[in-house]
C-alpha cells in the first residue's frame, strides 16, 4: 500500500529544517522573554506591568491598588504566562535593594535581601514617580504598537523613556546562545555624560567614563 503525496509536497533536509526551527525558537526567546529592549531597558512582562498599571490609572499619587489586581489586568490582557512569573517581576520593579531607582512604588512587604515577598493578595503598589517619565507621551503617536495576544488590545513595543532605564537601572537575561549583564549607574553620572555626548557627537569611551565612574548599585556596594 502506498500512501499517494500532495502535488505541491516539497522535500526538505531534516539539517535545514532543524536549523531554521531552532534560530526562529531562539530569536522568539530573545524577543518575547529574555533580553531587554535596548529603546526602553525593559523585557516584555516589565514593559507589560508597567504600561497596564498606567492604563488603569494607577499612577503617581493616587491610591494604591492591590498587586493582585495588577497581575491579574497583565495576565488577562497582555502576558498569559504564570501569575506568580509576574508578580515577582512586579515586586523586584518595588524592591530598592533590586533596583537602583525603582519604577514601582510599593505597599506592603514586598520582601528583603533575605526574605521573600508576602502573597500578592496581601501587598499594594503604584507607579512610582520616576515611572511617569517612562510613560509620559505614550498617548501622543511617539512608539509603535502592536495586537496583544488575543487581538482584543493594543500593546506597544517599546516604552516613550524620557528616563535612561537601561543605563540606571542596569538588566540581566540569559537566552539561547547569549546573555546581557548591564549594572546600574548613577542617573546624575549618565545624565552629565548624555549631554557631553549631545554637545561632543565625537566623544570617546574614555571621555565619557571620566563622567560615569562605574556602576552604582543599590545596595552601595
């Protein structure tokens, strides 16, 4: 018995196959979760969170709102991965021994160096003022967009940043094949070397580093 083939079946080499399979499952990696976008500093679920809190009115100066309600407006509406993947992303965005100028204000006990975080149920946050420099003109045609994963709502692909993130609060990410360990720095440091920069477009490293003495870390060390 033999099986009769479509006439548009085409042979393909298992070596190429498996080749383009595994670049597309990496890139799809690199893109969708591990490593941060270079424009804003953020991977997905950080952009995601701050961006549904913003959206929700959730912002500088007004009241907090549960954690809980935050991971659940994320998980439904842009980031249908765990709620607890979220939630520690949200909480490390609080935590001021994580990140060098957090972008969420937060509520509650959001943990310790040593001690985790109690239950999103139990904890509240904010965005924190810093944050709105993140987001501010969002509204007003600057990033592009896209369908979320259900095509019910727009996300964008990157965040306004008036605020240097990737160079003040630093990103860490391992993919497929490669990894990113950014530090934190000193904002006031990158700021006086970005308007060097802007008045001397031929600045060198070394030039600049007599500005930015090296990483600032949150925890002073």
């Amino acid at each position: 018995m033999t099986t009769r083939q479509p006439e548009n079946t085409q042979p393909i080499a298992i070596e190429r196959e498996m080749q383009d399979s595994f670049l597309e499952y990496a890139m799809s990696v690199i893109v969708s979760r591990a490593l941060p976008d270079v424009r804003d500093g953020l991977k997905p679920v950080h952009r995601r969170i701050l961006y549904a809190m913003w959206d929700a009115g959730i912002r500088p100066g007004t009241p907090f709102r549960k954690s809980a309600r935050v991971v659940g407006d994320v998980m439904g509406w842009y980031h249908p991965h765990s709620g607890d993947a979220i939630y520690d992303a949200l909480v490390r965005l609080g935590q001021d021994f994580s990140s060098r100028y957090p972008l969420i204000d937060p509520q509650g006990n959001f943990g310790t160096v040593d001690d985790p975080p109690a239950a999103q149920r139990y904890t509240e946050c904010r965005l924190a003022p810093i944050a709105a420099h993140m987001l501010d003109g969002i509204d007003e045609d600057t990033v592009d967009w896209e369908d979320n994963y259900s095509g019910e709502r727009q996300e964008p692909l990157a965040l306004p940043s008036r605020f240097p993130n990737l160079l003040v609060n630093g990103s860490t990410g391992i993919a497929v094949g490669m990894a990113t360990n950014i530090p934190p720095h000193n904002l006031g440091e990158v700021c006086d070397a970005v308007l060097y920069a802007l008045q001397h477009p031929d600045a060198t490293a070394e030039k600049l580093s007599e500005f930015i003495k090296g990483p600032d870390f949150p925890t002073g060390a």
